[in-house]
C-alpha cells in the first residue's frame, strides 16, 4: 500500500521545485475504479505518478490544481504534468505524459518536481481575492452567511445566502479596494483538534490526518479553514473587479476577477 503523500505546499506555498522519491507509478488504465474517478479529464494514455512529497497542489476547496513538469535529478524533465487529484486516504495522483515515450521512472527514485509559476501565482491571486471578497462581505454585511466558493479562472465567485443588487455593487468593490490598499499580511496557522471556525471553502483541504486544521487570516480579521494557496499580502493580488451580482432560488452570487491576469 503506497502511504499518503506528505502535501508541502501546505507549510510553504512558495516552493516551485522539489526533490523527492517516486512511490507508484502507473497507467491510468491499472488505477482502481475509484482512483480512475478522479482521471474522469485525463487522455487514457496518459500515466499517474505519487510521489513520498508534492509541491503540487491537487484540485480541491474551488482552486483548480497546478501544472508543472517532472524529471530525474539534473536533467531536464521528462513528464509533463497535466492534473493532479488527491485520493480519498490521501494520495496525490500526478496524472500527464512522458515527453518521450521511451522515458519512464521506477519506484525509489529521485526525482524533481517543477511546478508552473505563472499558472500557480494567477490561482493562487484569484484563491486570495476570494479571501478578499470575503472579508469584505464579512465586514459589510456580517449577517450574510457565505455558502459556496468558486476560484476558478472566469468562474470566480462568492455566494451568499439572501438577496445582493447591483447596488451593493460598488460598496463591495469600495471595501475590497480598501483591503487591498491596506498591504494586509496572509497568516497560515494550523489549530490542534478539529476547529469549528467556520465553513472555509478549502477546509476539508485544509484537514491534516493528524487532525489539526489549517487556518487561513487575512492580517488577523478573520480565520478561515483553508487547504488553499495564497500570496503573501492582499496587494499581490493585483487589483480585484467586482464584475457582477445575480441572484437565483434565494442565493445571491459576488462574481469576482483580478486584474492583471495570467498573462502578466
Ligand atoms: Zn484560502
């Protein structure tokens, strides 16, 4: 039985290379029923990798997961990563190709993870404006409970429950501007126990095995449990547009973007 796989973007989100052991590596066609659920996107030819540690974040919490590349130690990477998936016990699947199919790895070896930078930094800015948003919406409107998060590119936003107008529009974006401007730091912290602080949209991410949890604080304001990758201050976000508000069976959705986007 491969053992779970020690996620250390979790402790530090800046890394974007990473030696480490391969664990299993193997056809998507050889994964378990299960395990093929998670490659439902993934080309049937294309193989899955764990390793003993990842740099790579796995989709989850409403972040879409990284990219990147692998390869043997000093030489340029061989396996292209395409999606990474984590396992109901906790295991990342590296799913994606060989750039050359006569290249494979073996169990026990040392390898280098490189994980796409701009790609990470954009997720990682539209995962931290959610925060934003959030914060905002707390700070304005305590009494609207926040039910779903979404930071996927063009999708993003937050929903509440009750009615929000085009009104409220510019408010939100007034104070989202505001926490910008301000430069607030992104505290990560983990509390021992399993801490009910909240539903935070990465928290069963965010849920260690140990059965710590991983709180997410923007400059101390708020404490939200969350897996996901962030910047370090709100500022790095860029700017966060507020672009619409809509409403539908009593829920109001907060569509967010930020600015630049990946491209920068
Ligand atoms: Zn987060």
């Amino acid at each position: 039985m491969v053992p779970r796989t020690e996620a250390v973007y979790l402790d530090d989100a800046t890394l974007r290379t990473l030696t480490t052991e391969v664990l299993s590596f193997q056809s998507i066609t050889s994964l378990s029923e299960e395990e093929k659920g998670l490659a439902k996107n993934v080309p049937a030819e294309d193989n899955a990798i764990t390793m003993r540690q990842t740099i790579f974040y796995a989709q989850g919490g409403g972040q879409p997961s990284d990219t990147g590349a692998i390869g043997p130690v000093d030489q340029d990477p061989t396996f292209e990563v395409s999606a990474v998936r984590k396992t109901p016990d906790g295991r990342f699947l590296h799913f994606g190709k060989f750039l050359d199919v006569t290249s494979s790895f073996v169990v026990g070896q040392s390898v280098v993870q490189k994980v796409d930078d701009s790609k990470r930094n954009y997720h990682s800015r539209l995962h931290t404006a959610g925060h934003i948003v959030g914060l905002a919406m707390q700070l304005l409107m305590p009494e609207k409970k926040k039910v779903k998060a979404n930071h996927f590119p063009r999708e993003a936003s937050m929903e509440y429950e009750g009615l929000l107008y085009n009104e409220h529009k510019p408010v939100i974006q007034e104070k989202v501007d505001e926490l910008v401007r301000l430069d607030l730091p992104i505290l990560i912290s983990w509390l021992q126990g399993g801490a009910r602080v909240g539903d935070g949209e990465g928290a069963e991410e965010g849920r260690s095995h140990d059965g710590r949890t991983r709180i997410a604080s923007i400059g101390g304001l708020d404490h939200n449990p969350c897996g996901g990758t962030h910047v370090a201050r709100t500022s790095l976000v860029g700017s966060v547009v507020i672009r619409k508000i809509s409403r539908q069976k009593g829920i109001s959705r907060v569509s967010y973007d930020v600015s630049p986007g990946i491209e920068a």
